[in-house]
C-alpha cells in the first residue's frame, strides 16, 4: 500500500481511503485512535473530579502523551542493561575453578551483536534517558536478576551454542528476552508504580520495541521514529481536547433532542463523552470524513463502554451528522 500515490488512492478509495491512507504513511507508535482513547481518559477522569481545570486537563493529557514515549525509551533500557550483563557473566564463567564446556564457548553476544551495538551507541538514546532520568528508575540487581531468569531458557541456551549467529538469530533471541521482560511480575509491578498508565500503552510499546528489534538497517536515531508526531497530537489531538473543553455546553445542547426519549443524564458518563468528541469531528475538523469519525468511536465504544453503547453511539451520531449537515454546519474538505 505504501507505493500507492495520494492521487490514485483518492480516485480509488474517495476521501475517506485517502485519510487512510495518510494515516498509515505517518504511522508513529501513537495512531490518531489511541490519541482519542487519551483525551477519552483526560476528559473521564475531569468528569469524574469537577475540581479538575481545564489547564489540568490539557497539562494531563500532554503528560500521557510524553509518559508513553518514556515507556519505551525505558522499556529499551531494561532490554539493554538485561543484555548488557552477559558481560558480566562471562567474566564470572572464566573465573571457574572448574569450566563447563557451555562456559568454554560462552560470549556475550547477547550485547555483542548489531542490534544492541545500534541501540547502546546511539548518543540520542543516551541523552533522552538521561534528560528523563529513566535510568534511576532500573536496579542492578534486578538486572541480574532478569538475566539469569532468562539464562536458563532454552532459547538462551541454543542461542549460546550457536556458533554461527546470523542477525536473525539476535533479533529472535532479543524478542525472546523482551517477552520474558513483559511477562515478568517483578518488571510490569516497577513500571506500574512509577507510570500509571504502563497497563493501557503496553501494547503500544511492545509494538514498538519489536519494530526496533526488527528493522533491517542500523539507525542511530531509530528512537525518532516513535517520537510522538506533532500532527497527530497537538494538531489534532490537543486540539480535539480543547474544542471539547471550549464548546462542551453547546455540544450537551445538540445531542439532547436526539436521544430517543432519554434524559442526558441517564445516559452512561463514556458514551456523553464519546458523543461529544465525535461532534467536536465533525464540527470542527475539516479533514477528517464523517464516515471515519462515526466509525472510529464505534469502535472506541466497544472497548471502553458497554456491550449496547456500539449501537447507541452508532445511532446518535448517525442522526446527528445527518441533521448537522442539513443545517449546512458540517463543512468537510471533502465529504465521504
């Protein structure tokens, strides 16, 4: 798909395969959906707590946002400082009194390979953990301790006697240890208490961690490619968050005439929010479809509302993009 040009993709798909499209050319770790889902939780949780500013609000949201990148740089660093340590553990193994033959072969290729070479003399690297102060958040001990935990893995083992390593090897055995890691209590419980929101972006930065370990081409500044894009969230999701903040009244005052005989109020807190940043789309971004809009917090609905909110939703904002665009107060750069 990427060798598809924006002008065939919008003779072929129509706008809305063409914000697609864009969307998967500036694919970052952090897509426009899971930009939705941390203004959902920003505005969830100032619901929840009336005492909360806008300002809070926005200063929350922009925190999520940096939190998120944190998690992988740090999430990296335990992955190097694990591999790191067969550094140590050959010395240890050359200091027996009596030698295994595995001792004999022994390297610390775990570090000593391209992928983790790239990673460890990245100067980038270095400076954003530092600046952060992500490194004064990893033990040495539990360092040692994760090593040795995954030392007695056979992947670990069969890696060791290879004595011919190709870089998919390294890249295998890497994937290897950084699944163990994410498995690991003792790490996820280390991350939950410094990062509260570790459990909601861990699929985001184990699916980044994984892009890193598998590229083909060594970058010292492979960290930039999950650097959070501008465009998808200060452009558009700051923005989405102040619009929302900006114009919430005026948005209740739409959505409560078409709600099919119920009272705002008895409407569940997630749906009143999700209908509401949807509204805030349709209003007041002007490149992103009507259609992609009603679809996406569809699909946020399952995964964050009730079984029944997915139709309720889809029902509304049906309704309510209809009425708006009859009213002449959708204004697209294309409709789709």
């Amino acid at each position: 798909m990427k060798k598809i040009s924006f002008f065939v993709a919008s003779l072929k798909y129509g706008v809305q395969g063409l914000y697609y499209l864009h969307a998967y050319l500036l694919e970052k770790m952090l897509s426009r959906r899971n930009v939705r889902v941390k203004v959902l939780q920003v505005l969830y949780s100032s619901n929840q707590d009336p005492l909360i500013t806008s300002k809070e609000s926005k200063k929350a949201y922009k925190t999520s946002i940096h939190d998120t990148y944190c998690l992988y740089i740090l999430n990296l660093l335990q992955l190097l400082q694990i591999a790191s340590y067969s550094q140590e553990d050959v010395k240890l193994r050359a200091e027996k009194h009596l030698p295994t033959e595995d001792d004999k072969v022994f390297t610390p290729k775990l570090f000593e390979n391209d992928i983790m070479q790239m990673v460890d003399s990245s100067e980038g690297f270095h400076k954003i953990y530092r600046k952060n102060k992500l490194h004064k958040l990893l033990d040495k001990d539990i360092t040692k301790r994760l090593y040795q935990e995954f030392s007695k893995t056979e992947e670990y083992k069969n890696y060791i006697l290879n004595p011919n390593c190709t870089r998919e090897n390294h890249r295998d055995t890497l994937l290897a240890l950084y699944k163990s890691l994410t498995k690991n209590e003792l790490f996820n419980e280390i991350l939950d208490d410094h990062f509260a929101n570790w459990q909601e972006n861990k699929s985001l930065v184990v699916g980044a961690i994984k892009k890193t370990l598998k590229q083909e081409d060594s970058n010292p500044e492979f960290y930039n490619n999950y650097l959070p894009e501008k465009e998808t969230v200060e452009e558009y999701g700051a923005e989405l968050l102040h619009k929302y903040l900006q114009t919430e009244k005026d948005l209740e005052v739409l959505i409560e005439p078409n709600l099919n005989n119920w009272e705002i109020d008895r409407v569940a807190v997630i749906d009143k929010i999700l209908l509401k940043m949807a509204l805030c789309e349709f209003l007041h971004f002007e490149t992103i479809p009507t259609k992609v809009t009603l679809n996406e917090y569809v699909e946020i609905s399952k995964a964050y509302s009730t079984p029944k909110s997915k139709e309720f939703i889809n029902g509304i904002l049906d309704k309510l993009k209809t009425i708006l665009m009859e009213d002449g107060k959708i204004n697209k750069v294309e409709r789709a």
